[in-house]
C-alpha cells in the first residue's frame, strides 16, 4: 500500500485551514497546516508533498515562501491560493516554482483537482528520476565490463604460460612409457580445462572489445570453405557430414576474423546438435541486396522453451557450455548490419540463416 501524500496547507485564516484539512483528510491525504510563514518552514523541514499556500501570510509573502519551501524540498509541488486574481501574482507564484495557482474562494471539486494533478506530477518526477537511476545502473555494469575484459586480458598470459608448461609435461609423461600411463588422465583433463578457460575468455574479449569493424570486401565462400576446414576434425570425430553448397556469390563488406568466427560458432553449435550418420550444411545464396548464408543440421531442433532464450548471454543447454557462443554470433552479424534467424527444417532440425547486406 502506497504511504499516503502529504499536504502542507499554509494560510492564516483558521476557519480556511479548518476547511482544507477536512476535505484533503477526507480524500486519504495527511494534512498539515501552518498560519504563518515560520510555521511552514517549521513543518517543511520533515518533508511534505503538495503545498496549498496562500499569497497573503501575516509575516511576509506567500510567492517568496513557495520559493523557500522549493528549496527546502525541491521535489514538492506547490500550489498557490491567491484572493486577488492579477496576473502578476500567478505569474510571480510560478517564477518562484509554483506549479499551479488557485483563485480564492475556490470550489472543493476545484481544490481536489489541482492536488491530484500535483500528486500526479510528483509521481512522473520520480519516475524520471528512476529512470536516471537505471542509466547510471547500466553506466556501471558498462564500466564493470570494461574491468572484466582488463582482467581477462590479465588472466590469458599466465593461462597461457600453463598451458605451454602442460603440453611440456605431457611430451614428458608419454617419454615415461606405460608405466605412467595413468598420469595422462588427469593431464588431459587438466589440459581441456585450460582450453576451456581460453575460450571462455577470448569470448569475453570480443564483447568488450571496441565495436568498430575493419571492414572489406570478404570472399563467404572462401571463408565458408575455410570454416568447415577448421571444423573437419570435429565432424569427423563425431561421425557428422560437413558440406558447403552454393552458388558464385558477390562478396560482402565485413571484417573476415570476426565473420568466421560468427560461422564458426554456428557450425559447433550445428555439429554438437548433430548425432553420428547425421550432417551439417552449409548454404550461401545470393539474395537482392545481401547474401544469406543458412546452416542445417540433422539434430533434434530446439525445444519450444529453450528457442526464446538462446541469445541470451550464459543461457546453454550443454553440460561445458559457456553460452556465449549465438550471442557472440548475434553481436558480430549486427555489427556487419546484418540480421540473424532460425527456424526449425521440415524434416527435423535446425536453420539458422544470417543475412549479410552486400552494400
Ligand atoms: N543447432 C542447434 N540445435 C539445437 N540447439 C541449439 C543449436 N544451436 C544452439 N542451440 C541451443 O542454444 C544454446 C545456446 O547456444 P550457444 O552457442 O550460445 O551456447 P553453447 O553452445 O551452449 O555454449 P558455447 O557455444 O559457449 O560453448 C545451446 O546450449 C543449445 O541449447
Ligand atoms: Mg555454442
């Protein structure tokens, strides 16, 4: 339940401050009143929401104690009840921060209106000051991620110091013979783990890295090509066909680095999706002012609850999944101003189609 708002009413005539706290205590709000200029700083020193002030007080003027009140609690709205209607009064009452004036006498309906709209008014600024709040919350994650990659950056040479060391120790193991069979267990393990850790990082980099592309002219299907030769081991271990299809196609402004390792995301995710006698595809067409390039596989689709998370940076359904990969993906094909979607193959399966504009 929402703490109910205050309001300051300040006017010097007892049977109109009697009046005023009935009606806006009737309406839910809490009242406080003050016949004097000093009494409402008193009073306003504990914070209030609306301030209802007469132009008129008895010791100095209602337009300069609207401005004292705005000061005191700057996000409370004032309104001013003024007996003469000149001009000049309203006007003076909003340089000095009113939000509204009110002509004395002034109806209940009248009165209960221009407080709700105040009230109204308080909430948007609030509001917008969460919403500032929010920026500066995303400010900070931005800067955090600027940390994360420095660390990371940190953390890859003594990774890779280890790593070489491992590949040292094992030559040294398998020198040993069959009796120290047993220690390449625990060394290989150990030696994936790495690898893992250098993935994992070198992902985390690619995020944080500057966005800006050093774009040229790109042969796809050299680089597709290119693709399924890095991948072939992987293809065959797992027992998956790797084929690449395609017409001639025009080349694409893009940076290569940054476009096989897009395909090459999409191929891995492809071939671990794909069961032994199965295959993996992959086709380029031209297609107006962009090539798309669509990889198949022969796997089970992507469950209906998993579809609308896959994107989403960490989410992996896989056992040593970082879940960076299709982010990774989806953040490199935006930056070529491309566009990326997947659909689930008639015959089982999944598509997923980039579409890179040729410019
Ligand atoms: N071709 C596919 N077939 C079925 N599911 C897929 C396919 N591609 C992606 N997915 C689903 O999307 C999830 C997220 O993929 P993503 O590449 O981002 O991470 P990952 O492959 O799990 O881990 P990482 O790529 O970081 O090693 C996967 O865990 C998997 O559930
Ligand atoms: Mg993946």
């Amino acid at each position: 339940v929402a703490e109910p708002r205050t309001v300051l009413c300040v006017d010097d005539n007892d049977a109109q401050r009697d009046n005023l706290r009935e009606i806006l205590g009737d309406e839910g709000y809490r009242v406080l009143t003050a016949r004097s200029c000093a009494e409402a700083r008193r009073l306003a020193h504990s914070g209030f929401d609306v301030g209802l002030v007469d132009v008129r007080l008895p010791d100095g003027d209602g337009v300069a104690l609207a401005a004292e009140l705005r000061q005191l609690v700057p996000d409370a709205q004032i309104i001013m009840l003024t007996g003469f209607a000149t001009t000049e009064s309203a006007v003076a009452a909003v340089r000095a921060g009113a939000w509204a004036y009110l002509l004395k006498p002034c109806s209940t309906p009248d009165l209960l209106v221009a407080v709700e709209q105040a009230t109204r008014q308080l909430a948007h600024v609030e509001e917008r000051r969460q919403l500032a709040r929010r920026a500066r919350v995303a400010e900070k994650l931005a800067a955090i991620g600027t940390l994360t990659a420095g660390l990371s950056h940190e953390i890859k040479n003594p990774l890779n110091a280890a790593a070489l060391q491992l590949a040292v120790l094992e030559r040294r193991v398998r020198r040993l013979g069959p009796e120290a069979a047993d220690l390449l267990g625990p060394l290989e393990l150990v030696q994936a783990e790495v690898t893992r850790l250098n993935q994992i990082l070198e992902e985390f980099l690619e995020f944080a890295r500057p966005r800006e592309l050093a774009k040229a002219p790109v042969d796809l299907e050299a680089l597709l090509v290119r693709v399924t030769d890095l991948l072939a081991p992987q293809a065959e271990q797992a027992g998956v066909r790797l084929v690449v299809d395609g017409e001639a196609v025009p080349h694409v402004s893009g940076e290569p680095g940054r476009l096989q390792q897009a395909f090459l995301n999409l191929v891995l995710n492809a071939l671990e999706a794909s069961d032994e006698g199965g295959e993996v595809c992959i086709r380029y067409r031209h297609d107006g002012d962009a090539v798309t390039v669509a990889v198949e596989d022969s796997g089970p689709g992507i469950a209906e609850d998993v579809l609308p998370r896959i994107f989403e940076p960490f989410f992996t359904t896989k056992p040593g999944g970082s879940g960076l990969g299709l982010p990774l993906v989806h953040s490199i094909v935006e930056l070529h101003d491309g566009s990326i979607g997947v659909e689930r193959r008639e015959e089982g399966g999944t598509r997923f189609v980039v579409r890179l504009p040729i410019k």
